[in-house]
C-alpha cells in the first residue's frame, strides 16, 4: 500500500487563476513544438513529421493539475504518446529541459515522437507509444515497485498514474491487466482517461461510458466520473437545467461534437432539440448570452482545474482509480472538436491569433514567465517539490561462469533450467535472492516446481495454503510477501509487461533484479511487441521459450513455433541462446543472468527443448582450460562438435536436432565423406560478429576463427528446428555452397521421426542434403 498524499491546499480563486496562467502556456508550448516541427523547421525531403496539436490540447487541463497540485517526487507518470509535447512543456516551464530542445520534436538527436526514457533529453517516467502499454505499464510498474520494496527492505513509495487515451481502452491487453486478481490490491494505481470520445478518423459514436464504468468497478476500481464543469453545473441548476442536461446526457457523441463547431445563434437553434423540453432549454438559452453559451458547451470536466483538483483530491489509495475525464479534442483550439482533427495542424495565423489569446509570441514562441510572476513563482514551487535526488547506482551481485556440474545420462534443456535456479541458491545465493521469475500459469509444465517449491510464490499479503499437508500435493503453493515467483493468468502480454517492469528497477529505484518470464515457445510470437517495448524502455530481462518447435510432435501446428530462432538477429537489445545440451543451458543462462541489472546490460531469449538429449554427445572436455575454452564458445555463439580429418562438409546444428547431425555426421564417416559438426547456439552473436568484421558494428569476432576457420571451409549444411533462414548467413563467411534445413510450414501432429521427416530435418535429409554438396 502506498503513502497517501497529504491533501493539497484549498484551491482560491487567486491560485486558479495562476493555474489557468500555466495551462494556457503549457498548451501554447505544446502547440508551438509541434508547429515549429511541421511549419518552421526546415524539411528537405518532404516527408510528413507529424504531431498532434489537438491530442495535446484535450490533456492540458489535467495534466496541469496534477503536475502544479498533486504530483509528488515519488509518483510516476504514464504520458499518453500523443501528448508527450504536453509533458515537455511541463518539464520546460520546470527548467527540467532546456528551450533549444523544443524545436527538435521529431528531429534527428532531439525530442521524440512520443515519451521515452531512454531517448528523451528531460525526465520521462515510462516510454509509450504502442497503444495501451503505456497505461498497464503503471501496473506492472506498481508490481515491481513493491516488489523491488520487499527485495530493499523498504523505503519505495508512490502514486502510478497513467493518462490514458479512451481509444486505448479498445485494446485487448488493456482489460488482460485489469482483470488480473492481483491489480484490485493495487491502490497506488490511477488512471485518468482522457474522454475526448474520437479516434484517428472520426467521432466514436458508441463510447458507452456506462459500460465502462461498470468493467473497472466490477474490476474492483474506485470510479471518479468528471463530466462536466462548473460553468454547465451552474446551468443545470437553474431553471430549464434538468431538462438542458437530459438533452446533453442522451445527445449522441457526433451530435455533440457538431456543437462545438456552431456559432453561437446557430447552437441556440441546434441545442434544445426537438423533445417536449426543447421549449424550457430554449427559454434558458435565451437568458444566458453569447459568450458564456460558447463556453459552457465545452465547459466538461476534463478542462475544469476546480473540478479537476477535487477528483484527484479523492482518490481512494486502498484500492486502484479510474477517472474518467470528459474532454473536448483540441480544447481551445480553432480544431476544437472537428472529427478528423487528429493530426490537423495550426495555420500560421492560427497560431498568431492562439498567441494572442493566451498571451504568447509566434516570433519568440519560447519565452517563459516574468521572474517576478506568480506563474514564475508556482513554476520554481513546483519544481522544487518534484525534485527527485539521483537513483543511486547499485550492480547486483556476481554471477557465476560455471557451477561446475556435468550432466550425465538423458535430459532436457527445459528441465536444466529449473536445476541450474536450484544450484543457484547454493552456489550464489546472494545473486539467487535477486531472481525472480514469471510464468502465465505453467510453472509446473516447464519444470520450474522446484524452484517455487523452494523460493515461494510472491504475493502482496500472505495466504494460507490449504494443500501444505496433502500427501499428495508435490508442487507448494506457499504464497508470502517474500516469494520470488509471480504467477499471472494466461496472458502473454501481462507476463511480458511485468518483466519489463521488473528489469527496469535497477535504472527506476536503483534495485536491480534478475527476471526470468517462462512461456511456451509458440506463444512468444504473441508477447514480442510489449517485450521489445520493455526492452526499448530500458527493461533489461530473460525470457524463456519452452517448450519449443516441431519438436513438440504430439501436439500438431498450433503449437509448434518457426520463425522465434531469429529473434536474436532481429530483436534490437536482445542476445538469443537455443542451448542443445543441459550444460549448455547453465553456462548461456549464467551469462544472461550476469547481463541484468546494468547500465551495460541487455535481455535474453533462451529457447529451450523438452526433448530427452543424451548428454554424452556433447563431449564436455574434462581438462578445466578445455572446459573454460568450450564454455567461453557456447556463450559466444557456437562450438565445433566433432572435428574429423579432411572433412568434405560441415554441418551447422542448433538446439534439438543436434542428435541427428550427429547422427548423419556417423553415416556420412561410413560412406568415405568426413562431416566435421558445429553447435550453434547463438545465431544472432554469429551474426553480429560476422557484421563487426565486415565494418558495421562493434562485436568481438574471435568465434568466428575458432569455429570457422578459413582453413576448414567446406560446403555447409544448416539445420534447425525452425525456419532454416536463420542459419543461412553463415555461408557468407568463406562463401561456400549450402543447403539449408529448417522448418518452413505448418505443421502436424505425429511421432518425432514422423514429424522431423515431414519437414526435412531428419537425419536422412542432412545426409542427402550433404551428399548434394559433396557428389
């Protein structure tokens, strides 16, 4: 549970009035930033910028009200990705980002497109710009919050706000989150929604606030409702009121937004309908003159600070709040309202006269307040109250190269990993006391039970286990506050959410973390958006595929993955391992580990096999220098196998099929072609090695030589259980003839030599591939 905020001081017509001061420059700068963009700065190519002046203009109102009210130093805030000229404003008027970055929104080196932590030159608190990521953000982010608070001892506090567009509730992962049991405990969460009812191309006509309202309290949300604002209450209240807010209640969202572009005779004419009230609203309109007719019809409550200030005053800290914010799009703006105003933008004398209207200069656009005035003074007030002292650098414990075991007999690479976490505890503990792992409800099913067993289940408060003294119960659900396992419901996106959250501590609270989410390799496909966003956000985590390709022959196409083999060539900030053996597992998890938590660090995808491998093939040298050496290349990315004198041709194996490279390697010896084999583990180090080589990058390449050198150049066969592209670069390192082996359809249901034969990764087609090569 968070600390509750003291409550602000009572909002005096004086103090609104500095307010208002700061919400109109707050949405002129924002305005400016996206003109200077679009119309100012010079634009050689011709190409679209973009920005989005009335995105911006409908979250002026709260943001200025939260961040000049509310907002503390510990708070975080989730800025909806259209808005992120708002929260530069902000930070500039908070001498948080200096006025030469604000003519670079969307320009090389400069202000981003939309908030990130990581790219952004002022302080931003989550990176958004996938609709909806940013808004569960904050839940993950207040998971890790409390977590990293156990992990610390205590000492981490503070508010998640997410401002969120309506339009971003249409996402799926959106009420994936919400629904998680474990959100309702989450009273430090807040979302403000920004109900300006449009989306890119028109007015939603069927926003059912309603329905809305009654998903988020079944969710066990408190449910704020801003509709409307001081100026319209006022009129309701008079005579002919009620029935003026029935007519306004039952208006559609078109209707109502084609009021906004009325003038005022015509709104006098458009307004009281044709129902049996029309007359007493027409009766009340025509007491109520002009000026003040244009204003209340945009007068909601998402642009009333009064009203605003009050709602934010009553959020409930024992449980999550949604307030809903109704808003006009570009409030204040001669696009006000317009249904395709999206990513309209301002003429030049549009902005001279916005300039006019809030006191601004078109000509020197980013001049701030007089150092005398109160705006100035509330400007430095604020700024000092939101100062945050620096996150301190804190490195998690050292990680082990090798635990030293050497896996004998038959076993899985999936259930390796359970056993190196296990050995974890013993050989590093303090570094194991730093792991936590994350799996959509199947620990069980990738052979994580030992750990839970052992470490507990996290939970916010502590539960009985009513199964503690069943015989029969092998898996124990201990759920306590000190656990490090965080089971969700089957959603992908939500894992995948939560471990960004997690990996990002030790650059967030300065507590680094070791996350390890456990998924079924099929489904990874499903959670690589939000994971690579977490990633981009600075999110530094393992996650883990298993089980994993056709391998899986049982269980048909569904569930067999092809294209996650290449994650490492393709996903920026993440190195792939698809380990064969189980020592294998130990050494690239070991490495993944030692790579969390850092400022020089990165992610990590192990995709791991539930097929039984006899684990004598792999030939672990016994010599330690030998062992080191063979250690230090699978970690790099390959290791030669089986060297045999005047090989003809080289078989490149990853993961699972190893054994039949292996295999064919035997029965290629018996017909005169010696094979030499190669274990690839990492295609995407290979890749980058072979890149830095060329020129592009910087990567060590030494692998390479060792495991490639030109001296032993022969026709390649590739093989793995995925799509065979992954593989195919390789052929480029000496130029040599290939055959490519992989897995590039859909697949079927059958034994594992059914299934291997059916794509052509059996030992017969490396052997008949290799004989193409060398015959």
């Amino acid at each position: 549970m968070t600390t509750a905020p003291a409550a602000p001081r009572r909002t005096t017509a004086a103090a609104l009035d500095v307010l208002h001061e700061i919400e109109d420059r707050v949405l002129w700068l924002s305005s400016a930033i996206v003109h200077h963009a679009n119309r100012v700065r010079p634009n050689p190519s011709g190409l679209k910028v973009g920005g989005h002046q009335a995105s911006c203009a409908s979250m002026v109102s709260i943001m200025t009200t939260l961040w000049f009210r509310h907002l503390r130093p510990e708070d975080r805030v989730s800025v909806k990705p259209h808005a992120s000229p708002v929260l530069h404003a902000i930070n500039h008027l908070l001498g948080e980002l200096d006025a030469a970055y604000l003519p670079t929104l969307r320009a090389f080196g400069g202000l981003q497109s939309y908030p990130s932590r990581s790219k952004d030159p002022d302080p931003v608190d989550y990176s958004t710009g996938s609709v909806g990521i940013g808004a569960t953000a904050t839940i993950w982010g207040a998971l890790a919050r409390r977590y990293a608070d156990k992990s610390a001892g205590g000492g981490f506090t503070g508010r998640q706000y997410a401002l969120v567009g309506d339009a971003e509730l249409d996402e799926g992962a959106v009420w994936e989150a919400v629904l998680d049991p474990q959100v309702a405990e989450l009273g430090e969460l807040v979302w403000i929604v920004d109900l300006n009812r449009q989306s890119l191309d028109r007015v939603v006509p069927n926003i059912a606030a309603g329905r809305l309202h009654g998903m988020f309290a079944a969710a066990g949300w408190q449910v704020l409702t801003l509709k409307y604002g001081t100026l319209l209450e006022k009129l309701f209240a008079r005579p002919g009121g009620h029935a003026l807010r029935a007519r306004i209640d039952d208006m559609s969202n078109p209707e109502y937004q084609r009021l906004l572009r009325c003038p005022a005779d015509e709104l006098r004419d458009r307004l009281p309908g044709t129902g049996p009230q029309a007359p007493a609203i027409t009766e009340l309109l025509a007491e109520t003159d002009d000026a003040t007719l244009m204003e209340a019809v945009r007068n909601l409550g998402g642009h009333d600070l009064s009203a605003l200030d009050t709602a934010l005053s009553e959020v409930d800290d024992h449980r999550p709040t949604v307030i809903f914010a109704y808003t006009v799009k570009g409030h204040g703006l001669p696009t006000q309202g317009h249904p395709q105003n999206h990513s309209s933008l301002l003429t030049e004398d549009q902005m001279r006269e916005l300039a006019d209207e809030v006191g601004a200069d078109l000509d020197h656009p980013w001049e701030g307040f007089a150092a005398d005035s109160a705006a100035a003074r509330l400007c430095a007030e604020t700024a000092a109250r939101l100062r945050r002292d620096g996150v301190p650098e804190a490195r998690p414990p050292a990680i082990p190269a090798d635990i030293g075991r050497t896996p004998t007999g038959v076993a899985t690479t999936q259930a390796a990993l359970g056993r190196v976490l296990l050995d974890l505890t013993r050989s590093a503990p303090e570094a194991a006391r730093r792991v936590v792992t994350v799996s959509p409800d199947v620990s069980s099913s990738t052979n994580l039970g030992g750990w839970v067993n052992k470490v507990g289940v996290w939970s916010p408060t502590e539960r009985v286990d009513w199964f503690a003294d069943d015989a029969e119960t092998i898996l124990h659900w201990r759920e306590r506050p000190t656990g490090q396992h965080i089971e969700l419901g089957i959603a992908e996106t939500n894992l995948v959410g939560l471990l960004g959250e997690l990996g990002a501590t030790w650059s967030r609270w300065g507590e680094p973390l070791l996350p390890i989410g456990v998924m079924y390799d099929p489904f990874v496909q499903r959670a690589l958006e939000p994971w690579s966003f977490g990633i981009y956000a600075g999110g530094q985590s393992i996650l883990v595929g298993t089980p994993s390709g056709v391998t899986l022959a049982p269980e048909g196409g569904a569930h067999q993955s092809i294209t996650t083999p290449s994650l490492g060539i393709e996903q920026s900030g993440c190195t792939t391992w698809e380990p064969a053996f189980a020592l294998d597992t130990e050494w690239t998890l070991l490495a993944a580990l030692s790579r969390l938590g850092r400022p020089d660090g990165g992610s990590a995808y192990l995709r791991l096999s539930t097929r039984p491998v006899d684990q004598t093939l792999a030939r672990v040298p016994t010599d330690p220098a030998a062992r080191e050496r063979r250690r230090r290349q699978v970690v790099a990315g390959a290791y030669p196998l089986r060297r045999q004198a005047g090989a003809q041709v080289t078989i490149a194996a990853m993961g699972a099929v190893v054994t039949e490279a292996l295999a064919a390697a035997d029965r290629l010896q018996h017909l005169g072609i010696p094979a030499d084999v190669v274990c690839v583990t990492s295609p995407g180090l290979l890749y980058r090695a072979l890149d830095a080589r060329a020129g592009h990058g910087e990567a060590p390449d030494w692998i390479l030589d060792q495991v490639f050198p030109a001296e032993r150049a022969t026709p390649l066969v590739t093989v793995l259980d995925g799509h065979p592209h992954t593989l195919a670069f390789l052929a480029t390192l000496h130029h040599v003839p290939i055959r490519r082996l992989g897995v590039t359809r859909f697949g079927q249901s059958g034994s594992l030599d059914e299934v291997y034969r059916y794509h052509g990764i059996d030992t017969d087609s490396i052997v008949g591939a290799a004989l193409d090569l060398t015959q």
